[in-house]
C-alpha cells in the first residue's frame, strides 16, 4: 500500500505505511502516484480533499529550475578562464567594455565585485540580472550564462 501524508492542507511527504499522527491525514494512492510524488514533488496539489495533477506544473517547474540555476556560483577564477578562453580577455579587459558601454557604471564597486569570493548566477543590482548584461555586452543570451555556471566554459559563438 503506498500513502500519501497530508498536513494543513498541504504534502508532507509520501511512504507505504500510515503515519500514526493525529495530525497528518494518509491518503492512499496508486503505486504510479507515489512514484511520480517521489521523484517529482511538483507533479501534483492537494485541492478541496483531493490528489490532483498540478494545474501550474510546468510554471513551477520552469520556476524551481530557475531558482536552481541562480543559486550556482563560481569562482572569480572560473569566470576570467572561461572568459578568456571564449574572448581572449581578462576581467580588467571587461571592466573597459563594460565603463564603454555603460558610462555610468561605478567602475570601482566593479572592481570590488571581480574580487568577490565567490559568483552566483542569480546575483542582481537593482533588480537587473547582472550576468545577464554582461552576456549581453559579449553576445550571449541568458541560456548561455546558464551554461557557464553548469560548465565553467562559455559556448562556442556562431
């Protein structure tokens, strides 16, 4: 038998034996069910007392994968490797094309932010994504920013 545990309206975790708490509610489900709740907790919602596929499935799928994405980092060496291997420059390279191409940027806190422990994908300032403009800058969309952090390299330009 495969159950589903239930806590406030809302998943708490699946198994094949009842959860002997007065305050979880087991419901049971198919075999199929408990498989996909295990390897995908997203696939389904509990409305009005039922288990039901998750209407917002793919939004909160696409979501989670964003959300996974932004929290990967590198290190500042990681990212001036992959830059001057895909580009042949190094981060003060960088900081001249970007002060060209953004004159009001504040060339020092750039600076200060090349020297960061660390780089995370979904780090931004004032709501803006920032390797997302700095992809840009060099001629790379935001899927291939994301392909940085997933493999310290950045693809090959066309």
């Amino acid at each position: 038998m495969f159950y589903i545990y239930i806590e406030n309206n809302k998943f708490i975790g699946a198994g094949q034996c009842i959860c002997d708490t007065a305050s979880i509610e087991n419901i049971e489900i198919t075999e199929e069910i408990y498989n996909n709740y295990i390897n995908d907790k997203l696939k389904y919602v509990y409305i009005n007392g039922e288990i039901t596929e998750n209407p917002d499935y793919e939004q909160e799928k696409q979501a989670q994968r964003r959300q996974e994405l932004d929290n990967l980092s590198l290190t500042p060496a990681d990212v001036e490797r992959a830059l001057y291997r895909a580009k042949g420059m190094d981060f003060e390279d960088l900081k001249t094309l970007i002060s060209q191409q953004i004159p009001t940027i504040d060339i020092k806190g750039l600076s200060i932010e090349f020297r960061a422990r660390d780089f995370y994908r979904g780090a931004t300032a004032d709501g803006v994504r920032l390797f997302d403009v700095v992809g840009q800058l060099l001629g790379y969309t935001t899927d291939d920013m994301d392909y940085l952090f997933i493999n310290k390299e950045l693809p090959a330009n066309e």
